[in-house]
C-alpha cells in the first residue's frame, strides 16, 4: 500500500504527520521525502545516508557535422527547448522535458544523447524507519524526473509513505499518481481550506481515495470541517494546537516518542486509512 501525504500549502504539518506514523509502525514502512526542493524528514529522523545515485535527464546534443537544418527537431518541441537559427541549432537545456520527440523525427540522426544532472537520490535508515530522499540541483527546475526516482526506488510489494511537496503543481501529481490513498493534512483558517480545495480537486481528478488530518486544530473557525462534510471528506485526525507538540517539534523531536500517548492514535489512522482502501480497491495507474 502506497499513501501519500499531502497538503495544498506549505507548513500545516505534512512531515510531522508523515514521520510520526512511520515511527509508529517501525519495521513496517518506507518512508520517502519526495519534497526534493526542500526535504526535511531528515532533520526528524535523522537517517545514516548508505548509499546515494546521482540522477540526470536526457538533453538533445546535436551532431553538427548530420544537420541539415531542417527544423524538425524544432517545429515538434513544444517547449521551445531547440531552435534554429540560420545553421546554427541552439539547445535551451533549461527548458527541455526529456521527451525526445526531437530524436524520433530528425532524419538524419543528428541528435545525440546528452544529459544534466537532477540531483540525488539517497537511501539510509533513521530511527529504525528505511528512508529514501531526493535533493535536487540547485537552481533545477525539474522535479518530477527526480521525484519518480525516489519513489522507484520504494519495495512495491511493501508499505510505503510519501512526504509529499505542497501545492498542486507536477511536483505533487508526481508524488500522488497511482498510490492507494493521500492524507490531506490542513489548518482550519481561510488561507489552509483555500489552498486545500484546490489540493482535493486535484485528487479527485487522479481518482483516489483521500481523507484529512486537521492539524492545529482549535485555533481558526470550523469551515474546515463544514467543507469535509459538504464534499464527504473523512476527518481521520485531529492534532490540537498544544504547546508541548510545538516545543517537540521545533527541537526536531518526534511527538509519538516524547508524548507517548499519540503512538496508539498514529497507529489507528494507519488503520483507518488501511481500511479505506480495502474497502475502496482501484487500479493503481503507472507511476
């Protein structure tokens, strides 16, 4: 079972979800920061890195001695990632999707097979939890390859939970598509139900079951929960806006081992979400 946790904006407590339910199930899990542009399951778990691959993309390398400047290559980019000028082919690696249609249509083979680099994947174990996390390049824009690296890198036939990033951008449909469930993980305040609104559209778009951890959860107003129940959101959770998970947290501690008492409740939304999905079973789609 693959579930994904996720939110629509930044800092309502997808990784302090994440991490603690992996602890909670030590032993049993994969737990995989896909938030590459900035994971931090690590400053939580602190995981002794084993081993790290580096990750690159294809890029268009163009073989001027081939080229007849036909602008082939160009005319089917649709990220203007090449162009012709005069003869001369400009190759934008910024821009480029990898896709390699420029390859496929060139009929003079002149492309080659360059490549950049993403970033990196890193696999190691924290707290008894296996991790794997992707970091990518600074100053890359393309996530999503690095993203599918991370999660291909998961056991398939094991339980995996995804860190995921905020937002509803490809880096998030990367990290969500094909798994068997997403926790929402929201704060009840206008900013927290707008931006989770646009999160659950685009769940249901991927068809996946979803639910919602509500986290600082007696501070704001109640639309939140108006909203889950207007739309049949389950609210799996509720974590209050407690002094004592704040200081646990900003000490980079887990809350299910400095307050013990939240194990047991980490251990039964495991098992609210694990039976959602057996009672809900779908086609996960290709990753």
């Amino acid at each position: 079972m693959i579930i994904s946790v996720a939110s629509g904006k930044g800092g309502t407590g997808k990784t302090t979800v994440a991490t603690n339910m992996a602890i909670s199930m030590k032993g049993e899990c994969t737990l995989l920061d896909c938030d590459v542009e900035e994971p931090n399951v690590h400053l939580f778990l602190h995981p002794l890195i084993e081993r790290s691959e580096t990750v690159t993309t294809f890029i268009p390398e163009v073989v001027e001695s081939r080229c007849t400047w036909c602008r082939k290559c160009a005319d089917i980019c649709r990220f203007r990632a090449i162009a012709v000028v005069g003869k001369k082919v400009l190759v934008f690696p910024e821009l480029c999707h990898s896709c390699g249609g420029c390859q496929v249509v060139c009929p003079e083979q002149a492309i080659a097979d360059g490549s950049r680099e993403l970033g990196v994947v890193e696999w190691g174990t924290g707290a008894g939890v296996p991790v794997v996390q992707g970091r990518i390049r600074v100053g890359e824009a393309m996530a999503p390859p690095l993203i599918r690296k991370v999660r291909a890198a998961a056991d398939s036939d094991g339980t995996v939970i995804i860190d995921a990033p905020p937002g509803t951008s490809c880096p998030v449909i990367a990290a969500m598509r094909g798994v068997d469930f997403v926790l929402m993980v929201t704060e009840p305040t206008p900013f927290g139900l707008h931006d989770l609104e646009l999160a659950v559209g685009a769940v249901r778009l991927l068809d996946i079951p979803c639910g919602l951890v509500i986290n600082r959860a007696d501070m704001g107003d109640d639309r939140v929960r108006q909203y889950a129940r207007r739309e049949d959101l389950p609210i799996l959770m509720e974590i209050p806006f407690d002094r004592r998970i704040a200081e646990t947290y900003s000490r980079g501690g887990m809350i299910v081992e400095e307050m013990p008492e939240w194990k047991e409740k980490f251990k039964s939304l495991f098992r609210q979400i694990e039976g959602r999905v057996k009672a809900t079973p779908r086609g996960r789609t290709a990753q």
